[in-house]
C-alpha cells in the first residue's frame, strides 16, 4: 500500500455515484513520487505525496529569499 513518508496520507476508499444513483466501490490513490529531500542536513531518498513536495519547495525558497 502506497503511504506519504512526511504526512502518512494514505490511499481513500468510497463509492461513486452515477446519474441513477448507483454506487459502486472505488479507491482514490495517492500521487506519489520518489525524491530526494534534505532532511536535517542528510539528503534522504522519500516516497513523498506531490502536496507535501510542492509545500516543501515552497518553504525551501522562502528561507533562501529571506537568507539573502
């Protein structure tokens, strides 16, 4: 089972619902991606969700912009 290495998302399950208002089972997956990400100084190679991956970019160029 896939699971995010930072925020433990893991995949969700339910149903869908046409028109008629059948329901049938389904699973949405999460978007994984392997990176590797600085964690503590060390870079690590993590199953990462693209949420927590944008996010990390994110706050990785904020501190950059500050620093200079």
């Amino acid at each position: 089972m896939s699971k995010c290495e930072l925020c433990d998302k893991t995949p969700q399950s339910g149903n869908r619902v046409s028109h008629s208002k059948r329901h049938t089972k389904h699973m949405w997956k999460l978007n994984i991606n392997t990176s590797t990400i600085d964690v503590n100084g060390v870079p690590t190679k993590m199953k990462v969700c693209s949420r927590c991956l944008r996010t990390h970019y994110k706050l990785d160029r904020k501190t950059k912009s500050a620093s200079i």
